[in-house]
C-alpha cells in the first residue's frame, strides 16, 4: 500500500495508521474511485463525500491516493493546524518544462526557493503600493472596453462577454508586464495567442497528472513533453526578447521606480534574490496563468449571476450611477470605496463559482497523525479542499445556499462578517494558508473597476427571446473552471 513509504515508521505503527486513515468509498480493483468520479470533479465530489466523509475521505485514483476534504473543520485543519505539512505541490511534467523546473510559485515544490520567489512578488510586484502605482493603466484599459461595447451598442450587437473580458485582462496583465509597449508589434496579441494555446496542456493534461481520473491514456506521453517543449521555446523567444529590451533600457536610465512594469522590477532585485534569467521567465508566467483566466472568469460569472437576477442587476446599477458624479464618463477607483454592494455581488459570485473549485492540489510532505479526529494522512499525499461544496453546503450556509443572494454579505445579512482573506473556512474562494493566493488583491481591483463600469452607462439585455432561465451553466474543469457555453448579451446605452 502507500502506506509502506513511510519508513520511519515501525510494522506495528503502519498497521495502526492503516486503520486510522480517512473514511473510503468501496473502490474496484485497478480503477479504485476512479469511475466515481466524472468530468466535473468538484461536484461528483461533493457527493462522495455527502455518503462516505463529510469531512475528509480517502480515495484512490488508479494508483495514486488523494484526500479529498469536504467541511470547513478540515480545511482549517489542513490549511492552518498543519499548513506546514501540506504547504507543498505535486510534481508535474508540464509544468517542469513550461515553467523551468518549476522555478514558479505556484508549481514549486515548498522550500526555500518557493519562500524566496513568493517573498519577492508580495513585497515588489504585487503590494499595495505597486497596485495603487498601476491604477491609472487600469482605468485606461477600462476606457478602451468601454468603447467597444458603445460601438457593439451602437450598432445593437451582442458582446461575446468571455472574450471580451479574457482579451482585457490579457492586455492588463501584458501591460504589468512589460510596460507601455505591450501592444507595439501586436505583442499582446501574441502573447494572448501562447496563453491561450498553453492553458489546455497546462489545465488540461497537467490537471490530468493533478487529478488522475482525467487522464484518459494513463502515462503522460512523450508527445506532452513535446508539445510542451515547443511552446516553452515560444515563451522563451517572446520572454527573452522583451528582458533584453529591459535590460537595455535600464543600463541607459536610472534606478526602478513606482511606475515601473515588473520587468524592470525583477531586474532591480535580481542580484538580491539570486534570480536567473529562468526564474524571471518562470515568475513572469505565473503573472500571466495567475492573472488572466481568473479575472476574466470571476468578472463573467459576476454578469452571468446578474443577467439571471435582474432585480440585482438593477440594484448595482442604481448603487454605481448614484455614487458616480453625472458628468463623470468612467467610475474611477476613487468611486469604488463606498460601492458595499459591487463587493457582495463579487463575494457572492466568488461563493458560487471559485475559479478554482478544488484550489490547486496540496501535498503532504510528511505524515499527519491527527489531522481530525485522530485520522493519520501519510506523506506524499495529494490533498484536494472542495472549496465549492463547502461554498455551497447548507450546514454553513443558510437554507438558500444554491442561490445567488449578495445580500447575504451586506451588514445584517447572514455572513456580514465572512472575508475571503483565508480566516473564515466555510469561504475560501483565495485559499488560505502558506499558499493562499498572493494575488489576491491585484485581480480585486481589477474586477471591482471592471464590474462597476460595466454597470455604470450600459444596460445589458439577453439577445431576442432569451431570458436568465435560459442561460446553460455547464462547466468545464481545469485549473480555472470556465463555462461551456459562451455568454451572448447586448449593451444599450442608458440614456443620459
Ligand atoms: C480574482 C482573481 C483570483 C482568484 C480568484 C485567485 C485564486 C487563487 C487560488 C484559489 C489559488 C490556490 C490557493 C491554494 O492552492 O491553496 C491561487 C494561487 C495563486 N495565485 Fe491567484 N487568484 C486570483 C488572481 C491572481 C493574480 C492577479 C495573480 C498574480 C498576478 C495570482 C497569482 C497566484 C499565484 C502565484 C498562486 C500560487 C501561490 C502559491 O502556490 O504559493 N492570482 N489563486
């Protein structure tokens, strides 16, 4: 059994810990769980855990073990109580290539490297003072959005909301990244081109190593390593070019300042950190898988929810168009402080749909003889928290916890008092722990801006015959779950 990897641990121990492991499902031969598990892991997962271990079961996936937690109780256990036992992540081929080694965060193995890289992001590329510093390229970004959809609204066509935000925050990103120059030679047309046509190795056959029972051929084949390869030489001609670039410039002019893209920021602490020009390439990629796909999914979830609870939709609106002044054409960050109600919409939307159901897979680097209730977890051992159930479970939540009510989150509503900071655990859209996102509140004032603006001139119709029951909520599993169907709505300008 797995169990016999543990060798510090004497016969009479391992037999112990044989009985005091995590509740099961009864499993067949060879598959395990596999069969029990679909293609929208987090929900067939919900109910596994509904009959087999409300808050942690075990389950074994063909050969590989996976502790599958399910109740805030043991979140907590694993995310704070032991975070420093399951603060690690499983390897992967994929990201071994795509993301040199990895020498990313959030692929990297927990160690030293890991500490050092996640330090130097939180305090230089992603703290408050560097996302107030990038507000300005944030409204701008707002600005040309806006634009387009006066044009689809002008010509009364309908907006391809998916694509429309997945471009935004691709150019947004681009432009953290590289500076002012991201759209000259179309680069950010290229470079949402890599992401794009990396995301389905990366989500797809890399979540097939995470989450085996997606693996439709077993064994991760040659032909991964090579499609992987050569997209890895793409980034890295993209990648090199552009830190080259830098590195000229930065000889010609003087120290980093506020303003600067993080380009020129990696550079500024390279020799601090010891970084290599593969660890930038590697930290700049997870700008671009952390950012992207995550905002843009959050934002569209956020207007799909609306779309169905017209009377919400109406709600946020009144709220944005009275605390913006008249002649005001965007809602600006300034605006946003007093908006109680955007941040309940986007808590709610985030309850309902976290980006990432089954956060990213955690590891046990060591065995835990009592995670809850005396139940021993081995080393080794992919951990996955259902975030979504938990979200969604009525033992936490109130009887109405399938249903999109932000008011929930608003004083005097029923979690008035629940953040997504990693403290509260029936709620953990961010994670919490050691590996809690860093990102958090970069992606945050993006979506807050975004969110407002598109409430502030515009009102948002479902195309001809349509309406909110209509709209088809099928997921697709990955890294970041997206929808299956592509929103459709159209934009009219609110009269002045
Ligand atoms: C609203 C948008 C976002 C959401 C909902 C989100 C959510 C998450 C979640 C659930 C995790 C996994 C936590 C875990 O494994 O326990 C994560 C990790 C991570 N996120 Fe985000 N994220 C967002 C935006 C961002 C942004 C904008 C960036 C960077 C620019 C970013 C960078 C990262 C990184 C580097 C990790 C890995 C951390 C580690 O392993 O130490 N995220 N995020």
């Amino acid at each position: 059994t797995f169990l016999s990897g543990n060798h510090q641990r004497t016969r009479k121990q391992q037999q112990d810990d044989h009985h005091r492991l995590p509740p099961s499902p009864p499993a067949l031969p060879v598959l395990g769980h596999l069969h029990l598990v679909g293609s929208v892991p987090h929900v067939s997962l919900r109910s596994l855990a509904k009959n087999h271990g409300h808050d942690i079961m075990l389950l074994r996936l063909g050969a590989m073990p996976v502790i599958v937690v399910s109740s805030p109780r043991a979140a907590e256990a694993v995310l704070r109580t032991h975070d420093h036992v399951f603060a690690s992540r499983p390897h992967s081929v994929v990201a071994e290539v795509v993301l040199y080694g990895p020498s990313d965060i959030g692929f990297a193995p927990y160690g030293e490297y890991w500490r050092q890289a996640r330090k130097l992001v939180t305090t230089h590329l992603l703290s408050v003072k560097r996302i107030q510093a990038f507000h300005l390229a944030r409204e701008e970004e707002v600005r040309r959005v806006m634009g387009q959809i006066s044009e689809a609204a002008a010509a009364g066509a309908a907006v391809n909301v998916g694509e429309l935000l997945g471009s935004f925050t691709n150019d947004l990103a681009c432009r953290a990244v590289m500076g002012e120059s991201f759209r000259s030679e179309g680069r950010n047309k290229l470079f949402r081109q890599l992401v794009v046509d990396t995301s389905p190795l990366l989500g797809g056959f890399n979540v097939e190593e995470f989450f085996p029972f997606l693996a439709r051929f077993g064994v991760i084949s040659k032909v991964v390593r090579t499609k992987s390869e050569r997209l890895r030489r793409r980034w890295d001609e993209l990648l090199d070019r552009l830190i080259q670039d830098h590195e000229d410039e930065a000889s010609a002019s003087a120290a980093a300042s506020d303003s600067d893209d993080f380009i020129h920021v990696l550079l500024s602490v390279r020799q601090e950190y010891g970084l290599t020009r593969e660890h930038m390439k590697a930290i700049l990629l997870d700008v671009f898988f952390g950012a992207i796909d995550t905002e843009a999914s959050v934002l569209e979830y956020a207007m799909v929810e609306l779309m169905r609870r017209p009377d919400a939709m109406k709600k946020l609106q009144a709220e944005v168009r009275a605390t913006v002044p008249k002649e005001q054409e965007l809602v600006s960050e300034a605006d946003l402080s007093s908006m109680a109600y955007l941040r309940a919409v986007i808590k709610e939307s985030l309850r309902l749909h976290p980006v990432a159901p089954l956060l990213a897979p955690h590891l046990s680097m060591s065995s835990c003889d009592d995670v809850v209730d005396g139940v021993v977890v081995p080393a080794g051992v992919r951990v996955l928290v259902n975030v979504w159930a938990i979200g969604r479970d009525p033992r936490f939540w109130d009887d109405d916890a399938e249903a999109f009510v932000p008011e929930r989150f608003l004083d005097g509503g029923g979690a008035a008092d629940v953040s997504f900071r990693g403290t509260d655990f029936q709620y953990l859209p961010f994670g919490a722990g050691r590996r809690m996102c860093p990102g958090m509140n970069f992606g945050l004032a993006t979506v807050e801006l975004m969110l407002a603006n598109l409430m502030h001139r515009f009102d948002w119709e479902l195309p001809a015959g349509k309406t909110g029951r209509d709209i088809d909520m099928s997921e697709v599993f990955g890294l970041v779950v997206h929808r299956k169907k592509k929103l459709l709505v159209v934009p009219k300008l609110q009269a002045s």
